[in-house]
C-alpha cells in the first residue's frame, strides 16, 4: 500500500471555518473512491496552539491504480485550482494498525524521523507498535528522502510535542 499528502501550511490569519466548510460539503465525495483504504480530511490550527493554520490531507491507497486515477483524472484538480501547485508526498506504508475505534478518531499527531546512513538497514525499525490511549498507527517510510513518518490516531486530543491535527472527516474506499 502507498500513502499519498500534501500539506497546505496557510496564513496565520486565514480563516479554518472556509475549509471547515469545503469538506463539510465536498468530504464524502471521496467515500468509496476505487483502491482507497482512507482519506483523513485533516487540519491544524494556529489558534488550538499548533505551529501554523494547515490542510493536510492523508490518504493510504490499496494500490497506485486509485492514486494515479485519484492524481491524473481530473479529482486533484480541484486541489490545484483551490490552492494552487502543491507537492505530493508519496510513501510506502510499512503499518497500518487499526483499532476497533480508529473510525472515531478525531486527532492524529506526525512524528518525523530520520533514517541515519548506515552499513545495514536490518536493525532499523520500520514498524511501530500501538501504545495506550491510541486509536490506530499508520508508519509511512520514504526511501529517496530516508526518513519514516509515525501517524498515531486519538479519539482526544493528546498532550504531545509532535505535530497535531484534528481530523474533520474519514473517508474509506
């Protein structure tokens, strides 16, 4: 499965309410979109205490069949005339762990980590395992910039040093 974002880091004082409503009215178009796992609608908000007002959206697709339709057919358009060029980031998923709760989430936080050179990659942790309080684990790794990405799903908002977004819809595939 590959995991597919783009995160669109918006004025300080834009105002959230605007893409509140975009995906109010626009998220469940993406509900049983062919090869998607999910797509999170996700948002940060400098007001809540984070580092910048953002739309990020977070997708995990099945396979690149939907991701390429998703892209090249027209759908992410709608993206670039709303905002312009964005750069999509591509990766590969290395877990997906999913708790019975996890459609309930309402807060996901991004950890980055660097993939230091090295003689071997067995040692390297590529997977993550669930702790408390979690909903779900998503770890994304991308080999041509060698770090990994911990996606960590809440049903409340966590006390965190990480990147935190607060997640406005889910749609699965």
């Amino acid at each position: 499965m590959q995991a597919m974002r783009y995160d669109i880091i918006l004025p300080t004082d834009y105002d959230m309410t605007i893409i509140r409503e975009r995906v109010k009215k626009t998220g469940h178009l993406m509900d049983g979109f062919p090869d998607l796992l999910f797509k999170l609608f996700l948002i940060s908000e400098k007001k809540n205490g984070e580092h910048s007002n953002s739309y990020s959206p977070l997708y995990v697709w099945k396979n690149s069949d939907g991701m390429s339709h998703f892209i090249f057919d027209g759908f992410f358009d709608n993206i670039l005339t709303s905002f312009a060029w964005q750069q999509i980031e591509i990766g590969v998923t290395s877990t997906i762990a999913l708790g019975d709760d996890f459609l309930q989430s309402q807060f996901v936080t991004e950890e980055v980590e660097e993939i230091p050179p090295t003689d071997s990659l067995k040692t390297f942790e590529i997977h993550e395992k669930s702790t408390e309080n979690e909903t779900g684990k998503l770890v994304i790794y991308n080999p041509d910039k060698w770090r990994k990405v911990i996606f960590t799903f809440y049903l409340t908002k966590p006390q965190t040093k990480h990147r935190c977004f607060e997640i406005l819809h889910l749609s699965r595939g």
